[in-house]
C-alpha cells in the first residue's frame, strides 16, 4: 500500500479526472472505473457530485483549490484480498488517520493498470464551514500507512521498501554535505563524492530551478520527500546565508585591545604645565570650574572690582 497526496484543485477538474471525464471513451469505458465509498455527496452522475461538493465549498467560498486528492495503490500480490468492499473500508480508515472528517468525501477505483489502486476526492471545507487541517500531511500520512499495512498485513513492495531503507542514508549525506556550503556547485560536488548526483525541476516557461531531487544511480528521490529542510527554496537560502555570513567578521574574531595609559608625573614639571599654571594663577583661577562655580555670581564679583578700581584711580586724580 502506497499513498500519494496529490495537487488540489477544483471539484470539476478532479472529480472529472477520476470519473474519467476528460479521457478518451473508446479506451476508458465505464467499466474501467467505479465508485465504491462517498459520504454526503450525491452520486447519480458527475455533474451532482460536483454540485454537492460545491455546495458545501460555498460556506468558504475563499477557499483555493477546495478538492483535496490521495491516490492510494496496492502490490499485485494483495490483489485477491483487494475487494471493493475492502478497499473503501481501508479509504475510510485512512481518512480518520489523515483527521480529514466531518466532511464530504469521494472514493473511485481504477481498474485499468496491472496495480490495483483508488483515488479519494475529499472537500477541504468541512461540514460545519471550516478549512480542514491538513498541515503535516505527507509525514502523517506515511504514518497512517505504515499502521494500516501492519494492521491488515498488506505487502510492502520492494520498491517501496527500498525507498524506506535508503532515504535515511541520503538524509545523513546530504546534512554532512550542506554543512557550511556556499553554492550549488559545492555541494553538488560534495555530494558526489558520497555518490549522490543533484538533479534539478525546472519551470517550463522561465526555465529557472524551482525543485531539486537526489539519485544514487538506483532511485531519485524529492528534497521534500528526504526532509522538508532540503527543498530547492531552503537549501538556496541556506547556501546564500552561508555565503552573506562568510563575508562577515567571526563571532568570535578577537577585538582590538583597550588600551590604558598610565601617568606618572614626575618632580619636573613640563614646559606647557607651567605656562598653564602661570595663566591660571595670573586670572585667579577663572576658569577652574568646579561643583560651586555659578557663572552669574563670577561677573558680579568682577564688576564690584571693575567699580573698586575706578574709584581708585579718581581718588587718585584728585
């Protein structure tokens, strides 16, 4: 068993894609799809299926994408015990593991491909009016997995199995390998040398990287699907921090020493600290301004001496 969380988008897109609407009808015949769980949804044709969803998605009418989508696949060996009956009960259980409820839901078996496999369309506006939680949801949804395959003892596949035991060994690689990196291209290299190569998702019409991926030769995995800390945004952010910060001074880079300068006078005194004497003692120490000095008070004290000495010098003309 194998769930993948696909991209949401509209009821009409999704419900048509898994109702095969929009396929070619000499290849996909009615017979080649069917519905086999649903809860609060009308299922007569398409057109009623997307008008229940819809009614519900205009209490929140805001709401972006509002069709959620997980194709869940199977091992061929489990094909005997896959019966329709089963796989809608294993739809509702991953629902209630995923705490996608009180909302409407939609599940549709293929039956065209070697592995057996259904899609669940659910609304991402609850019954009551609210968005449906879904953060964490690809973490809790390898969860939810993995307890139902042991539950029901369902197979896991080879491939599956191998994707399980190397994502670790890459998740060690690739944190050895970012330590410390500037650029794409070192860490490309750095990689390489524990025998990981860097792949790039580019957009079609810009043509710039938007995703990254990792392969060993044997299987390519999404950043994302390793550790959401190695998608193409963060690890770019990353490298770029490492670059702006390796131009900056350490943290720890030593800092100029303070420098203090004693002095100690000797019994000689300097040339410029006797002509300072001088002047000040020449003023009456006019300029030594401490705690009592009042500016008012000086220039009363110098006009009375000002008037003093006028005095004299008429008493003296006399």
């Amino acid at each position: 068993m194998f769930a993948r969380i696909l991209k949401s988008g509209t009821f009409h897109d999704v419900v048509g894609y898994v109702t095969r609407q929009f396929h070619n009808p000499k290849e996909y015949t009615p017979d080649t799809w069917r519905i086999i769980g649903s809860d609060n949804i009308f299922t007569s044709d398409y057109a009623k299926m997307v008008q229940s969803f819809e009614a519900i998605h205009g209490f929140m009418p805001g709401k972006d994408n509002p069709a959620g989508h997980v194709s869940i696949s199977f091992d061929t060996a489990d094909g005997p015990r896959l019966t329709d009956e089963f796989m809608a009960q294993l739809a509702k259980e991953y629902m209630e593991g995923m705490g996608i409820k009180n909302t409407q839901y939609l599940a549709v078996r293929h039956l065209e491909t070697e592995h057996p496999h259904f899609h669940i369309v659910y609304n991402r506006v609850d019954m009551s009016g609210k968005a449906v939680d879904e953060r964490n949801n690809f973490r809790r949804s390898d969860r939810v997995v993995k307890a139902i395959k042991d539950k029901y003892g369902l197979t896991y596949s080879p491939l599956k199995q191998k994707y399980e035991d190397k994502i670790p060994v890459f998740k060690e690689r690739i944190s050895q390998a970012i330590y410390g990196c500037k650029s794409w291209d070192e860490f490309s290299r750095r990689l390489a040398c524990a025998g990981i190569e860097v792949k790039f998702h580019d957009d079609h019409n810009t043509g710039k990287h938007i995703g990254v991926k990792f392969t060993d030769g044997d299987i390519t995995v999404n950043g994302s699907k390793i550790d959401h800390a190695f998608t193409y945004r963060r690890l770019n952010n990353l490298f770029e921090f490492n670059r702006r910060h390796g131009q900056q001074q350490p943290d720890h880079a030593p800092t100029c020493p303070k420098v203090t300068v004693e002095y100690t006078p000797t019994q000689k005194s300097s040339l410029v600290e006797d002509v300072i004497e001088a002047t000040v003692g020449a003023i009456g120490n006019l300029f030594t301004l401490g705690p009592g000095f009042d500016p008012e008070e000086q220039a009363f004290q110098n006009a009375i001496k000002k008037e003093e000495a006028k005095r004299k010098r008429k008493s003296r003309k006399i």
